[in-house]
C-alpha cells in the first residue's frame, strides 16, 4: 500500500496492485486540485452525502470518505472499477462508508448507456452490464455530487425525471461537461450540420438548467465565475472538462466555499 498525504483531507492509502489505467499523477496533489480543495471545503463545512458518478479509481471517493463522508462510488468500467475497489479496501478506518457501485448512471426514464471519449479509446476496457438509476440514490438530504461520465450526463441533464429529483433535495454538483462528444463531425456538409445541432442542443440544456436553478457557476482560475456562454467556441470544442460547471439550489452549500465569488 501506498500512503497518499493529502492537501485536501486527512491522509489515505491507495493500492500499489493496480492496472495502471490512470498514473501516478492522480495521487500526487495535481488531479484537479482547484476542484478537490473545492469539494472538500463543501464537504468539510456540511452534513451532506457525496456521490462520485464515474469515480474512476477513487480520487474524490477516497477524498470524501477520509473526511468522515458517507459516500457512493459509482464506475461501469470493470477493470477500474477493482481498481477503485481495491483502493477503497485499502483503508480499513472508512472503507465501510463507501458504497461500490459497478454500473453505468442513468435515469428511471432513459436507461440510455453512453461510452466517453476515454472510453472509447482504450480497448482493453469492458463494461458492466448493470444500470443504476441515480433517482433511487437522491432521497431526503443534503448531497454533494461530483459527474465526469465524458459526454453521458446530456441523457442525464435532459431528463425531466431527474432534474425534478434532483430539484427534491438540497444539492451540488460538480459537473465535468462535455460538449460535441457523442456528435461525430464528419466531412459532408450534412455531417457537420448534424454536428453543429448537437452542440447547440446541449448549450440550449445549459442555458435551460442556468433558469432552472439558483446558483450555477463556472470553476475557473480558482474561483467561482459566472457562466459566459457567448465567450465560448461551441462548435471547435470546450475547456468545461478541467473547468467544470457548478449547478446548486442550496445557499447553505454554496456559502460552504469559502472563496466564493459571484
């Protein structure tokens, strides 16, 4: 076992029996840092529940459940998924907080499974076969949800069943978007229109969520930041992904960052 000394929780230990899909980099302070100090400082001034969509091999689980968080840890590829669980063993002190989970997150309404870009470029991954509606999991609290699925959160954010759950409970997200990734660009006109109305599909869903909810920023430079769609090149790619989008209807867990700026 590896022990991994954290800028943003208390320590944890990670596996050293690993496939080596991710590197080393993920446990050395530099995996999204402006993200991790932010979902630890929500997470360290509030009794919420944290659930990682695509948790990968565990960054923000093993970041959460060393803060004392109850937590759901949610991953469809198999071989990352023992890795994930692998490293969640390896800390006896919390790893009975910590709910695996080896599906793909969809909704009640759209069972829809989508494979990221990431994905999709590496053909040693298989996949599980199991869906798991993200509704049975956001009952009565308080909940911080970090979603990096590369391109599957559009079937997520378009359904009218989720949002309404979701909009049931006081919440966070923290949303790694990913724009034009399941819209294949092509070289004929046709194609590339058919691309370019995808786009303007999600930023349309965008614009429909920034009505929606109270709060939604963008985390950029280490700071909250408003949204500024037109600035944006919609059509040639996005820097959401590392720069992800914040989307609450909670004052209390906004005003859990403590660097918050409108």
């Amino acid at each position: 076992m590896k022990l991994v000394n954290s800028r943003f929780s208390p320590p944890f230990f990670v596996s050293e029996s690993i496939s080596g899909v991710y590197g080393d980099d993920m446990w050395e302070n530099a995996w999204e840092p402006d993200q991790q100090r932010f979902i630890s400082q929500v997470l360290a001034n509030t009794d919420s529940i944290f659930i990682d969509v695509g948790a990968a091999v565990g960054v923000y689980t093993l970041l959460a459940a060393a803060l004392g968080k109850k937590v759901y840890a949610i991953e469809p590829a198999n071989l990352i998924f023992e890795d994930l669980k692998r490293n969640v063993m390896a800390n006896v002190a919390f790893s009975e907080n910590v709910h695996l989970i080896n599906s793909f997150a969809v909704s009640k309404t759209d069972t829809t499974r989508k494979l990221g870009g990431f994905a999709q470029q590496n053909s040693i991954l298989e996949f599980t076969e199991s869906n798991l509606a993200l509704e049975e999991l956001l009952q009565s609290g308080n909940f911080v949800i970090k979603m990096d699925i590369e391109g599957a959160e559009w079937a997520l954010l378009q359904d009218r069943n989720f949002l309404k759950t979701l909009s049931g409970n006081q919440f966070i997200l923290f949303l790694s978007l990913h724009i034009g990734f399941h819209h294949f660009v092509g070289q004929t006109l046709s194609e590339k229109l058919r691309y370019r109305f995808g786009v303007i599909k999600e930023i349309l869903t965008l614009l429909k969520l920034r009505l929606r909810f109270e709060y939604f920023f963008e985390l950029r430079s280490g700071e909250l930041k408003k949204v500024s769609f037109i600035k944006r090149n919609l059509f040639n790619g996005n820097s959401w992904h590392h720069n992800p989008v914040i989307i609450s209807n909670s004052a209390e867990l906004i005003a859990s960052i403590r660097r918050f700026r409108a």
